[in-house]
C-alpha cells in the first residue's frame, strides 16, 4: 500500500468532501403549503400558510407522517397545553401535530449536522437554552415555555403546542429536536419514537437503577405501553401491567409485561402483593390518569418507592398525603421528553427490543385528517395510534 502525505493527502480529502457535498440533495420549496389549523375548539380548518424558513440551528422539514396523540385532542377542545402567543391556542392561525417525522430539505444558517434528504424525527421540546432549567439540562421545563413572540421572543420552541407543528406540509425543527432514521424503519413507527421516549423520561425521573426491580405501570394508553416496553428492555423484573380492557393488556404482554391485571376483574394493588410476595415494587409509572391512581400507586411500591406520574384527573383529586411521608414515598411529575430520551429510545427500537409498531393501528391521508383525529377521539376500532401519511 501507498502512502499520501502532503498536498496529494489534502487534495483527496478535498475531493472527498466535494463528493459528499454533491451528494446531499437539493430540493424544490414552494412559498405556500396546505397547512391545518385549530379554530374555535374542536375546529380544525384547511388552509394555504407560507413555508416557514429555518433560522440559525434550524432545519426545515418536510413532513412525512404524523401520529396524533391524546394530548392533541386534549388540545383541540381545550386549549391547554398549547399556548399561542401567551394565550389559549384558538383562531390564532396554529397548526397543531407533534408527533411525527419526515425529510430534511433546507438548512438554516450554520447547520451541518444535517443535510437535505436526511429522514428524521422529532422530539417536541427546544428550550430556550438560556434559563435556569435549560442551563440544568431540563429543556422540557424550560422557564420560557410559550415565550417566542414579539418582543418577548427567547427562542423557545414546542412545535403543536407553542409553535407550528406537523399538520402540515412543512415545519421548522431546532436541530436539538431531531433524531436520524435508520433506513429500515418505516415511517409510521419512526413517529411512535417519541412516545417511547416519553416513557424513557419518565423512568429516568425516578432517578433509579431499573434493571432487576419490580415496575408496574398502570394505564395501558401509548405512553404506558411503552413504559412497560422501555422498562422491560431497561432490565425491569417483574414489569406488571394494569388496565380496564384485555385486548390492550394483551398488547402489554407481547411488548414485554410479565403479568397483566385487568382492574375490573381483580383489585390491582392485592394482584401486586400477590405477584410480588407481598414486597411491593420499587416504582410505578402511572399513565392511566384515574382518580384514585396515585393512592393506589403508593400502596403497589414498598417504603422509599418512587411513583411517577405520565397521566392526569382533570379534577382535582384527594390524596392520602400521610401515607406517601410515613412511607417516604418520592413522587414526581413528567413533562415531555426531556434528557434526549428520544435519543435512546430510537436505540432500542432501532436493534428491535421491542416492536413499537404494534401500537399503530390505523392510517389516514392529509386531508383526511379530521377523520384520523375521530377515530383517534372515538377509538373506533380500538384505534390506538392512528398515523396521517402525508403520501
Ligand atoms: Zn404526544
Ligand atoms: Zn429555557
């Protein structure tokens, strides 16, 4: 073999740049994009919006599928927690969607830790970066939240909850949100990515080592069975799931649950005990949001046992405060995706330690939307993730 030295050496390494650059695409933008937004509450309105422009550390993306999720219908009919402009989200020109992936096809200034045609998806949260939390790490709990207008702007990002998001041709991503797809995954389970990193976020909450202690997550909605997916390929034992209805516990099961227990048959705190010998678990993800959920939870996990809460009552609720300090019981709540859980979670799915794409259950075009969002509503089917392909 040869050696190069010299200017022979940098003018290969030359060439070799010059071919990767001709290798990113380049893509044709339009100035207008078909674009849904929220009016009154429930109201969802087809409309014709400009493509936004990607700033400094940003990219545009174009969007090729969108999962909807609970919290967007929670949004849809009551505003919360979306915030347009420091208000409730309605007849502000918003268009809503968090939960999706798609294509990079222009990059803002600075940008080369993507290129056009790289396929990616999305994290929720780009915090400002320059508060308290932020500067902690804690971007999901940025202190300038909704702070991205006028003269207020500090930069913050939640693209479908306080900036555009994905019902839409096109939206704008902080490179800090995107996670590469690997060429085998589909689009529509490269979507469910951030749900699974959402139940990440809540077992790193807990701040605990997971591997060979006992989790229960009650709730089997998309972010309780990934909770038990996630907790499972961290190395929990047992993993025990809890829920109204079989055919979810049976999807619970095959995404990795050691026992399932159906609350209507069978009290869940004595089928813990029982499970685990009368000892109690270390932690529980509650992601069920039933009022009495937290009492329970703190009767499932043993003294010093840690309760996350995923989920909640939309009343307020009574709270035996007694038994959680006699028990040292920590308590946390979650919000969001935070600590580049995302990042992790595409790692399992990525080497399949659990197959996410059996959560989704129905697809529907673009202009269908309205139709997804029922069905996602209604659970017609038992619709569990319902995906928009935007083709
Ligand atoms: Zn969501
Ligand atoms: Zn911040």
């Amino acid at each position: 073999m040869r050696e190069v030295f010299g200017d022979e050496f940098f003018k290969m390494k030359r060439g070799a740049n010059m071919q990767k650059k001709k290798s990113s695409k380049s893509f044709k933008i339009p100035k207008t994009m078909k674009a849904w937004v929220l009016g009154d509450p429930n109201e969802l309105k087809l409309t014709q919006k400009p493509v936004p422009e990607p700033g400094a550390a940003e990219v545009l993306v174009k969007v090729d599928a969108v999962a909807i999720c609970g919290t967007d219908l929670e949004i849809f009919a009551n505003g919360l927690p979306a915030m347009i402009e420091g208000g409730m989200p309605f007849n502000k020109n918003f268009t809503p969607g968090h939960e999706y992936m798609g294509t990079v096809v222009k990059l803002g200034p600075g940008v080369d830790e993507f290129k056009p045609g790289d396929r990616v998806t999305v994290e929720i949260h780009a915090g400002c970066g320059r508060c308290e939390r932020c500067r902690e790490g804690m971007y999901t709990s940025c202190l300038n939240y909704g702070m991205n207008y006028g003269d207020k702007n500090k930069g913050h990002r939640a693209n479908g909850f306080t900036t555009d998001g994905a019902f839409a041709e096109y939206a704008v991503n902080s490179i800090n949100t995107l996670v590469h797809v690997p060429d085998k995954m589909s689009d529509e389970e490269a979507t469910l990515v951030v749900t699974a990193g959402t139940a990440m976020y809540g077992l790193d909450a807990m701040g605990g080592l997971i591997a060979g202690k006992g989790l229960v997550v009650t709730g089997p909605g998309p972010i309780g069975l990934m909770g038990v997916a996630v907790g499972k390929a961290l190395g929990a034992q047992p993993v025990v799931l809890t829920g109204t209805r079989d055919s979810r516990l049976k999807l619970g099961k095959k995404l990795g649950a050691d026992f399932v227990v159906n609350v209507r048959k069978e009290n869940p705190v004595e089928a813990v005990k029982r499970i685990t010998g009368g000892k109690g678990v270390h932690y529980v993800m509650e992601c069920s949001g039933a009022p009495n959920a937290l009492n329970e939870a703190a009767q499932m996990v043993n003294r010093g046992g840690r309760v996350c809460l995923a989920a909640f009552p939309h009343e307020p609720v009574p709270v035996d405060l007694a038994y959680l300090v006699r028990n040292n019981i920590y308590v946390y709540g979650i919000r969001g995706e935070g600590q580049s859980a995302t990042h992790r979670a595409m790692a399992f799915m990525e080497q399949r330690r659990f197959d996410a794409t059996i959560m989704h259950t129905h697809t529907f075009s673009f202009k269908e939307i309205p139709t997804a969002v029922k069905y996602a509503r209604e659970r017609i089917e038992d619709a569990i993730k319902v995906v928009v392909k935007m083709k």
